[in-house]
C-alpha cells in the first residue's frame, strides 16, 4: 500500500493554488470549475490536492507536513517572496527541525526537515 495524496478544503482556489506552487509543489490537474485542483510534490512521486469547500473549519487538528532538504534556504526564500511564517526552522526534541505557517485558509503547513528520523528514529518499535 501506498500513500498516494491528502485532500484539504480550501474557500479560494486561485488564492491557494498560488500558495501552493509558491512553496515548490507542481500543478497536474485543474478543474474548469475550479472545483478541484492536484499537485505532485517536487521530490518523489506523492501528491497533494485541493477542494474547493463553502467554509474551512478554523479549530482543526490537521498539519500538513512537506519534507525540505534544505529548509533554512527554503524558508528563507520563501519569506523574501512574502511567506509569513508562524514560527522559523527550530530543532524539535523528537530530533525534526520544522517551521510552521498557515494556508490561505489558515490551513497549518509545517515545512520540516528529518532525514534517518523520518522513518528510523532511536525509539522506533522493532
């Protein structure tokens, strides 16, 4: 089994689409009526895509995580375009360095970087 994309509601389609490719990911489909947008991600061969929804709820628990191998440089870049972020790249106990900004539609996007400890962190289950 493979992971093969994650969905999230979005008000302003053209707004997020911009947002999106803004940070690296690739548009592959876009619906005429802008209902429903899919994008690849830049390294590897996930995806990502939009609906667009009457309202996104704003107390949601959802983060969505995009790996970046050299993530000061991107968020650097990205902040010198106008990305706001909420918090810069800090080293995290669970040995992930991330930084955190919102969507558009306040939808929590967590840029990180975590190599090895991605998948084989020190404490993973044998």
């Amino acid at each position: 089994m493979r992971l093969n994309q994650v969905t999230t509601g979005v008000t302003d389609m053209a707004s997020s689409v911009n947002f999106y490719k803004g940070l690296g990911l690739i548009q592959i489909v876009a619906t005429p009526d802008l209902h429903y947008s899919r994008f690849l991600c830049p390294d590897g061969d996930a995806t990502f895509s939009l609906e667009a929804v009457d309202c996104v709820t704003s107390n949601s628990t959802t983060t969505i995580y995009f790996e970046c191998d050299n993530l000061d440089e991107k968020v650097k870049e990205l902040e010198a375009v106008g990305y706001v972020f909420d918090s810069p790249p800090v080293e995290q106990e669970w040995l992930w360095k991330e930084a955190y900004l919102k969507d558009p539609d306040g939808n929590l996007i967590c840029l990180y970087y975590a190599g090895e400890n991605r998948i084989n962190p020190p404490w993973r289950l044998k």
